[in-house]
C-alpha cells in the first residue's frame, strides 16, 4: 500500500497547488510516495488542475495517483475526512495546498516513528516565509517531544490505524483541526512534534479555509475535552470567534481518558 501524500484544496488555489507538487516532484526521495487531492472548485477549476496533472503524472509509481472531485466547499475537516475514506495505505502524510517542500523536508524518521504501537501523529516543523526558515534550518535536530494537539505545521504523518480513528469522526464545519490529534490522544495514543524536518507554510492567506469560515456557521468540535478561549472580535456572522486551542486547553477529562486508554 506504500506512503500517500493528503492534499486539500480549493479553485482559487490551483496555482499555489501546483507550486506545491512541483516541490515535492523536485525531491527525489519523495519518488515513491504517492499524491491524492481533494478539490473543491469549479468544473472549470478542476479540468485546469486534471491538464496539469495528467501531463505531469509519472510511470508506475503512482505520484499524483488520484485527483478527486467535490463542487462543494467542504472546510479543511470534512475535506480530509472524505478523502481518507476514499484511499488506503500504510501511512499517511497531511499537507496543505499553501506549503511548499524543501531540501530539508524529511519524513523518513517520522514514517519509522508512526510504527510504534503507541504512536498517534507525527507532527514536523515549518516557516511562514524563507526569512523564518533559514533561521529554522541550523537549529533542526533529530529528535521528539510530547505533543498533545497536532496541526498540519510542515506536513502530518500517521499510519493506517490511526486513519481508521479518523475515519469515524463527524463530517461537520469545523474552525480548527482539534479533532484530529485530540481523538487518537483520548484513545491512548501519544502524538509527538519531530524537531529534524522543516517545510513552508504560508499560512494565514485570506483565502482557502479563513474564506470557508467567513461564510459558514463554525462548530467547535471536543468542546467537551477543550477550554477554547475566546477572542474579543467576532466572526462576520456575529459568533464568538476563538483562539486555535493549544495543549494548555486540553481539559482533565481528556487528559485522566489518555492515562486509562493508554497503549
């Protein structure tokens, strides 16, 4: 079954999509890890992104293995969920449409990490611009630390068992990526933060998945297990809007549920 690349994105991303997979296609080590898209779009916007990538997929090895089609905006949660369903392999790798992969992206230790019983998500480091990063590149070592929420930062891997966790979740407009991390963590599972690969990531555009918040109603998910912090402006739709929850936030519910189902 291999190693997939997940990938998400939206019509008015194409191009920063495709700047994505040429950087992973300008890798070499990446060869052999395959790439599955979920787009939402336009029937315009998604034959633009099936030209580019049928003149660039690449013998037998799958790359760009399948590009699939959703016409309505999903949000980042749901989008991942539907493709997850739709693909199976014996390790996962999340990465978002506005990154980038660079010389000193490597999944290698974290792909060895995710085979270990206890492990949830591995989660690698990332820089919002170049400045950022050639700060980032001296300081990179080979190790892991405890991490209870995991975001996508420089791409997320996880192996099939835990894909499995997920695929159960509720398909819902969701702000924040919480759930994700947060159920393998009351599960048992330790997630970790890999301190030796660093990505791009341009995060915090005005597009993608702030414009999906902007127009849909927001459901916290695990609010049951989190204490979200609230943020003095509102959303355009008149909701409280929310910090993006860190471990601080996690709850003791959720944390006496980790110790009993621990692995």
């Amino acid at each position: 079954m291999g190693v997939t690349f997940v990938i998400i994105t939206v019509g008015e991303r194409v191009k920063e999509l495709v700047a994505l997979l040429k950087s992973i296609g300008n890798q070499r080590r990446f060869d052999d890890y395959d790439i599955n898209i979920m787009f939402q779009g336009t029937k315009k916007q998604y034959e633009k992104l099936l030209n580019y990538t049928r003149f660039h997929n690449v013998d037998d090895k799958g790359y760009i293995a399948n590009v699939f089609y959703e016409p309505k905006r999903l949000g980042c949660h749901t989008a991942r969920l539907r493709l997850l369903k739709l693909i199976k392999y014996d390790a996962y790798i999340n990465l978002d449409d506005d990154m980038l992969l660079v010389n000193q992206t490597d999944y290698s230790s974290p792909l060895q990490k995710i085979k270990e019983k206890d492990c949830g998500f591995v989660l690698t480091n990332w820089a919002r611009s170049q400045k950022i990063l050639d700060i980032k590149i001296p300081k990179l070592k080979s190790i892991y630390k405890k991490q209870i929420l995991c975001y996508n930062g420089g791409g997320m891997a996880y192996n099939n068992t835990i894909a499995n966790l997920m695929r159960t979740l509720p398909e819902v407009p969701t702000k924040f990526d919480n759930a994700w991390s947060l159920t393998t963590y009351i599960n048992g599972y330790t997630n970790y933060a890999y301190k030796g690969s660093v990505a791009l990531h341009f995060v915090l555009r005005s597009d993608g998945m702030q414009q999906f918040n902007r127009e849909n109603p927001i459901e916290l998910m695990c609010s049951e297990f989190i204490n979200f912090v609230p943020k003095i402006r509102k959303t355009v739709l008149g909701e409280t809007n929310y910090k993006i929850p860190a471990d601080v936030d996690v709850n003791q519910v959720a944390r006496n549920l980790h110790k009993t189902n621990k692995k």
